[in-house]
C-alpha cells in the first residue's frame, strides 16, 4: 500500500498526510468493482468505449455518448488537474478529522472526465484550481480509494 509522503511542488505549502482512522468505504456493484479495486495492482480504472473511444465515469453498462454497449474499465495515467474543490472544516465523521479536501479532478485522459476525491499532502489553504495532481491508493479492507497529491516535478509558478 502506498502512503503520500507528504511532498508538495511549486509554491504549494506542503503538509505531511496523516491516514486517517476511519474512511467510509463504498459497496461496489459490478460496474465498479474495478474503480475501487485497481489500486491493489496500482492501477486507476476508469470506463472507455470501445466503440466512439472516449472515456467516462462513474462506469456504467453503456457509453453515454453513444450508446454502445462495449465499454470495459481501463487503465488511465492516474493525473490530473483540480477542476473545483471544497475545504470541509466540520467534524462529521469522527475519526476523520477536518479540516480536508474535496475536490473534482478532470483526468489527463479527457478533461470532461472528473473523478471526486481528497487531495492531500497540500495545505487546505494552499490549494487552488488548476493544480496538477496525481493518483495513488490507500487501502482499506478490499478496497483501495483513489487520492490524489500534487504531482510529482510539477511547479504551479
């Protein structure tokens, strides 16, 4: 299992992630029991199509663009940029203590692709649209969830 090591580039203050206690963890379905599993091989697996070619998640029997029902989960780079993020800085789930990030990653792959997820290894306050982050997994159970760092060599200035 791979841990953040806490390293943020550019001029992002970096913070050191800590796990936390408790995670609540999905159900997976059979449609996304690959996104939540890929991580065992470090893998982020996101639908394609492979008939119009073009990525989209959540996963889903069909293509929603085109209606194709040859889709399969695929590997993809795993970066990325921030697309829109909030600091939740409310206690809600004990064991988990705020404040922490949420945030709606656009994938290299297809920016119209976007994943939801915590982005950590940078100060909640230091965060900012457009930092280019990268994928990697903790696990919890069966289940390795997808988090996201600021991406290695990568400065925002």
């Amino acid at each position: 299992m791979e841990q953040a090591d806490g390293a943020a580039h550019g001029s992002a203050v970096a913070v050191e992630y800590v796990r936390p206690e408790v995670r609540l963890l999905p159900a997976p379905t059979a449609v996304s029991e690959a996104f939540w599993t890929g991580g065992r091989d470090g893998r982020l697996l996101i639908y394609r199509c492979r008939s119009c070619k073009r990525w989209f998640h959540p996963g889903s029997a069909a293509c929603f663009r085109c209606r194709s029902t040859d889709v399969t989960p695929e590997p993809v780079s795993g970066r990325g940029r921030v697309a829109a993020f909030t600091v939740n800085r409310q206690p809600w789930i004990p064991g988990f203590p705020p404040p922490y990030v949420v945030a709606m990653i656009e994938l290299a792959e297809e920016s119209d692709v976007r994943v939801v997820s915590n982005v950590v290894g940078v100060a909640p306050e230091e965060m900012s649209v457009g930092l280019e982050v990268e994928v990697f997994f903790e696990q919890w159970d069966d289940i390795w969830l997808p988090l996201f760092r600021p991406a290695a060599g990568v400065s925002d200035e």
